[in-house]
C-alpha cells in the first residue's frame, strides 16, 4: 500500500502544474467516500445504528413538541 502512495505521489509530482486542480479534486472527492464509508461502517454495525436511531427520536420528539 505505502509503494502505491510513493507511486502515485511521485506520478502526480512529474505532472506539473498541467491538471493539477482536476487531481486536487480527485483526490478530495476520494478522501470524502472514504470517510462516507467509514461512517456508513460505523453506523451499521456495532453501537452506531442504535445512537443514530436514539438521535433521530430525540430529534423528532422536540418538533413534535414544540409544532404541538
């Protein structure tokens, strides 16, 4: 894994300035999914789906209060 990064670091440093934004880009939207799916593990498994569950009560709960 830690010679793919070397590769593609030293790659993208050979580009230049030529694209540079398009791989900024790239790479922002890949470390966002990797996060999203992170998250998305989190919540399915384990505690997660039961705090988010209890969160969505709550929420609900205090509009319903407060419209009611």
């Amino acid at each position: 894994m830690r010679k793919r990064i070397v590769r593609l670091h030293t790659w993208f440093t050979m580009l230049g300035d030529n694209g540079q934004a398009t791989t900024e880009y790239a790479l922002v939207l890949l470390g966002a999914a990797v996060i999203a799916l992170l998250v998305v593990s989190w919540a399915t498994s384990g505690g997660g789906g039961g705090k988010i569950g209890r969160l969505f009560d709550r929420v609900l709960d205090e509009v319903v209060s407060r419209v009611g």
